[in-house]
C-alpha cells in the first residue's frame, strides 16, 4: 500500500523553535518519525523512489505532494529519507549533523545500515530542508516477510543533541 504525504500542507507541519506547529501554529506533539529538541526538528520518510522524490523537493516552487511507502516487495529498492530545520552552527557558521541507520528485522534483530552526514552547512534558513544523507535497501528472497523498523538515530555534534526516529515498512 502506498500513501502520500503532502509535505508542510497538511502531514508534515512547519517547525518552531517551540517544537512542531501545523499551518496555524498550533503545537503538534512529536511522533515516532518526527522529532525535535530544541531548534533541531527531523521527520523520516521511506519512499519507493528517492530520484524522484529529490526531484519534486527540489524543483517545486511551493510543499510538493511526495510519494512514501509502507509496504515493498521482494528485490524492489526503496530509501529512508530525512528532512530537518535547526542546528547548533560552529564558530564559522556550520552545522555538523550525522545519522546512523539501523533495520529491525520482524525476528527483533538490530542490523547496521550505514550513515553519514546529513547536514554540514549553515543552518537551515527554510522551514524544512532535505538532508543528505540516506538509507537505500531492499530485501532478498532469504529476508524474513513481516514487519521492519528503519531507524534513525541523528546527531548534531556541535549543538550535542541526538533525535532517535524510526518508521516501519512490511515486506509482503
């Protein structure tokens, strides 16, 4: 099954620094997928095309409509994405934030799943941008069917704060 979320417009609300606000800046509590601390605010995203969702986030003039994921199949690639506004800069205006991701297989193994660094820029002007970093994957015919977790665990180095987000996908 496929699901869409319409980005900042109605799903995914505008950050704060009080935490996350939808449209009216009504206080939104954070959620397995999206967190905050402070100024920093990450939401997670698998989606079965990371092209094309880079795509529309980059060349949509207002929130675009982005395609997301909570089912796959077998020898299909899908990617963990992460979107994020706020982080503590260094003394020449840089951010340092890195993600680790993991899988939970249905059987409660946690596996490794790479990492790097999501934003080393200044600070995100805009109410949210589309991190670096992801995650891409996709299951073999020996993987268990049933239920994952992708996780996230996300750190800004300079402003020593961490966001640990997980989503979930079913492998049929």
């Amino acid at each position: 099954m496929r699901r869409l979320f319409f980005l900042l417009a109605v799903l995914m609300p505008l950050a704060s620094t009080a935490g996350w606000t939808d449209s009216t800046g009504k206080p939104i509590p954070d959620t397995e997928s999206m967190r905050s601390d402070g100024d920093l605010h990450v939401q997670l995203l698998i989606t079965p095309d990371e092209a094309e969702l880079r795509t529309a986030w980059n060349t949509a003039s207002r929130a675009p409509t982005l395609r997301v994921t909570d089912t796959v199949k077998r020898g299909i690639r899908s990617s963990a994405m992460l979107f994020l506004r706020g982080c503590a800069p260094n003394a020449i205006g840089q951010c340092d934030v890195v993600v680790e991701f993991f899988v939970i297989t249905p059987s409660g193994q946690r596996v490794p799943a790479g990492g790097g660094p999501l934003w080393t820029s200044e600070p995100p002007r805009a109410a949210l941008v589309l991190g670096s970093a992801s995650m891409n994957f996709s299951f073999g015919p020996t993987d268990e069917t049933g239920l994952y977790s992708v996780q996230a665990k996300v750190v800004d180095r300079i402003g020593k704060r961490t966001l640990e987000l997980w989503d979930r996908i079913r492998l049929d």
